[in-house]
C-alpha cells in the first residue's frame, strides 16, 4: 500500500467540496470519504501490482 495515494484518495473530495463548489466540510462528508478509502484500502485498491486487477491468478 502506497500512503500518498492513500492520502490523496482521502482528501481529494473534501478539498473538491471546499474549494471547487464552496460548500462547508461537515461530518457527513468526512465520514463517507474515510469508509469509502478505508473500504478500498481493505480490498487493495493501493497496491501496485498485477494481483489488484484479479486476485485469483497465478503470478
């Protein structure tokens, strides 16, 4: 797992919500994107290897 990406994933629709459109950050926001980073995370969306476009083939 690569943090960077992980960071960027995290952050990128909050500061979208704050900057681009100009609405409030608020709790339900933060919360919907940290489950939905830590949900992808879980399922190896980071990784950076063949095993993340199909988990069951032989490497």
């Amino acid at each position: 797992m690569f943090f960077d990406e992980v960071i960027d994933f995290l952050t990128a629709p909050l500061y979208f919500r704050l900057i681009v459109s100009g609405r409030p950050l608020g709790e339900r926001p933060a919360r919907t994107t940290g489950a939905a980073t830590a949900a992808a995370a879980e399922v190896g969306a980071f990784r950076r290897d063949d095993r993340q476009a199909d988990p069951g083939r032989p490497r």
